[in-house]
C-alpha cells in the first residue's frame, strides 16, 4: 500500500483492537439498556474510546434500514422473518 494512504488511514481511522471497543462496550456494559448508541469519542467519531454517542439522523430513516437489511439478506443468503 503506497505511503500516503497508510498515512492517511493513520490519521482517520483507528486500527482494528481500537474499532472493536464500542462493539465490546455495549454488548458487556450492564449499565445499558438498549438502544443506546456506543462509538468513538474523537472528533466525527472516526477515533477514539467507546462513549455514548449521538447517532447520525441518517440511522433513524426507515426506507435506508430496510434496504440495509435486505442487502445484507441478499449478499450473506440469510433470511430473518422478525424484521418484517
């Protein structure tokens, strides 16, 4: 990989053991409850230790959930009935 994109990688993004603390943070936090958004605390939450967090109000459009779900569905060849 040429020079300048490890660099930038380096600057924007945080490496793999870093990107999974949010995951791990909310699946074991007692103190969740659900529904809680858990991600990087840095700046654009692109870096940084697991924090709540405000999500991007592109998560709460329904019409871009379902047509995530149903790519993922499409692309791994597992179905669900409980979203629909």
């Amino acid at each position: 990989m040429p020079r300048i994109f490890k660099g930038l990688m380096n600057r924007y993004l945080q490496p793999a053991a870093m990107g999974a603390l949010p995951t791990v943070y909310a699946a074991t936090d007692p103190g969740l409850t659900g529904g809680e958004y858990i991600g990087p605390d840095g700046k654009g939450q692109r870096r940084g230790y697991p924090a709540l967090e405000k999500p991007d109000p592109a998560v709460n459009d329904a019409a871009t959930r379902e047509k995530l779900w149903d790519v993922s569905e499409e692309l791994t060849a597992v179905t669900f009935d409980f979203h629909k």
